[in-house]
C-alpha cells in the first residue's frame, strides 16, 4: 500500500512538475515567436510589459481570462466547452514520455515514440469537435481541412519515424537516443537516408502542429479564425497554447530520433543543455519558415503529401529494413 502511495505521489509530482515547465516553456515561446517575427520585418515586437516584453505572455493570460465566455446560438454546449480541453490535454500528455536526458524524464516507456504519435494522431478529433459544436460554417471547414491534413501528413510522420525505429531496433525514445550515442547521430547515418528522413520528418510536423505553410484548418484570409473562431476568453488561447505545445513537443522529439537527443560533441557539459538546445534551434527553424513562406492551397498540400512525401517515405522505410538485413551486422 506504501508503494502505491508512493508511486501515486511521485506520479502526481512529476506531472506537476511537467506542466508547469511545458506551460512556462510555452508562454515564452509565444514571446520568441513575437521577437523573431519582429525582427524579420524590422519592428521590435513585445516591449513594454517587463524587460523587452518579457512579461507578455502574463499580460495576455490575464486579458484573456477576464474575457466573456461566449457560447453561439445552437452549439452543442458539451462538444464545445469540452474540445479547447482536450486538445490542450493530449499536447501536454506527449511531453510525459520525452527524456530531457539519461536522468530526466517522467515516464521512460518502452513505447514511447508510439506514445506520443498516437496522442499527436488523436488530437485531431477535439479539433473536429470544436469545427462541428461551434455551429459556424468557417469553423465547420476547418474542422474538416484540419481531419484532411492530420490523416493525409500523418502518413509520413509515422513512416519517417519508423525509419529510425528500424534502424534502431526499439520505439524507446531513451533507446533510440543510446543507440545514436554508440553508433552515430541518425541524420548522418547511414549517409543520405538519414538527412531525407529527417526533412521529411520536418515537413510532417510543421504540417502536423499546423505551421505555415500548412496552415490550412485556420487561414484567417479564407475562414476567420477556423476552429477557433468562436470561442472567446481562455478557451480561444487553449488551442494556441496546445498548437505551441505540439510544436514544441515535435522538435524535442525531432531532436530524440535524428539528433542525438542529449548526446552532444562536448561530454563535460551536462547532456539537459545539448537536448534543450537542439530543442530550441528547432523551434526557432519552424517559426522562421512560418513567417518567410507563403501558405500553400488546399490542393497543392494534399498533392505534395501523397505524391511526394508518402512514396519517399515508404522508400526510405524499406531502404532501412534492407540496410538493417544485409549490411548492419
């Protein structure tokens, strides 16, 4: 019963612990997202509420909690209030499973790469939720443009992933990390495969976390606001928060399979920095992309998935069963 106890404690603990660092790591990528755009169009972004706008985000948590929660005229009131909830809810549970190095990590799943594809497959269906209860047409269509994309670039995501599951013969996310640290970082390894394994891979998740150019369930020049356009207050800023999270969550996990995770050229510096480095480099790379490209149509994303991203992935899956068959050992 002790242990029980014990274990429903640290339990408890950790996932404190885990929400409030992703939360916080969230807030101030808004922040970073804001500075970067700034200076990419030579204005200066956040800077009044604290030290260069550092308190922002605060400041915007507030604003938006003090606003009136809305619900439109013939919304299905459950579907409604429910779908911010849980879209926030399964991008936080992806980041349980990520080890931020050999030490630090909440739950270290022999199945954690599975864990966090099927958590980033599912969230989808809240988002559908939110396009169906709101009772709004632009939302309704983006609702289903968000199904058609998550379903279409899941595709590649899971098969790109399961390049490097092959290569390294487990869906551990610690393991695939060990692996890489004995063997070689896999965007480098074998050379060629490694690298398209990991665009690819890139390409899926900006699509996945709902990026520019993929941004397609929003595209406020053609439906407002998409998904969220009416939802107002703390429920509105719950999808941003879990399309940051996702994203964030996406780049550690980028960083875990091809990156070496916290495996880094420097041994005497702690491997925490080396993951949180890559992590953020990531980050930065997608928010970079988002405000220098222009968004894609309907049809030209679901074209570049199937015709280009499905087939090279599936290519690059069975190169690596060979490669693990014929010339691994």
């Amino acid at each position: 019963m002790d242990l029980i106890q014990h274990g429903f404690l640290r339990g408890i603990a950790y996932g404190l612990l885990i929400i409030t660092v992703v939360m916080t790591a969230t807030a101030w990528g808004m922040w970073l997202e804001r500075k970067i755009a700034a200076q990419m169009q030579n204005r200066m972004g956040p800077m009044f509420v604290g030290f260069h706008g550092l308190l922002q985000p605060v400041a915007d948590m507030l604003k938006l909690l003090q606003k009136e929660d809305i619900l439109p005229a013939g919304a299905d009131d459950w579907l409604f209030n429910l779908a911010p909830i849980l879209t926030a809810l399964f991008a936080i549970a992806t980041a349980a499973v990520v080890p931020w190095s050999a030490q630090i990590v909440a739950s270290d799943l022999d199945v954690g790469l599975l864990w966090v594809l099927a958590l980033g497959g599912i969230m989808v269906v809240p988002v559908w939720m939110a396009g169906w209860a709101s009772n709004n047409k632009f939302a309704l269509i983006g609702g289903m443009r968000a199904v058609a994309q998550s379903v279409s670039y899941g595709v590649p995501l899971v098969l790109t992933s399961m390049v490097a599951v092959v290569f390294t013969g487990t869906m551990s996310l610690s393991g695939i990390v060990q692996f890489q640290m004995a063997h070689g970082w896999l965007i480098y390894w074998p050379p060629g495969p490694g690298i398209i394994a990991f665009l690819l891979f890139y390409m899926a998740l900006l699509a996945e976390s709902n990026r520019i150019p993929f941004d397609i369930p929003e595209a406020e020049s053609e439906l407002v606001a998409g998904i969220s356009t009416e939802y107002t207050g703390m429920k509105f800023g719950m999808f941003y928060v879990a399309e940051y999270v996702h994203t964030m969550v996406g780049s550690a996990i980028a960083a875990l399979i091809f990156l070496g995770g916290w495996d880094g050229p420097f041994h005497w510096l702690p491997g925490l920095h080396w993951m949180v480095a890559k992590t953020v480099i990531l980050f930065v790379s997608v928010y970079w992309v988002r405000w220098t490209l222009l968004r894609f149509r309907s049809d030209q994303l679901m074209r570049l998935c199937w015709l280009y991203l499905v087939p090279m992935s599936l290519a690059l899956l069975v190169f690596a069963a060979v490669w693990v068959t014929y010339f691994a050992a």
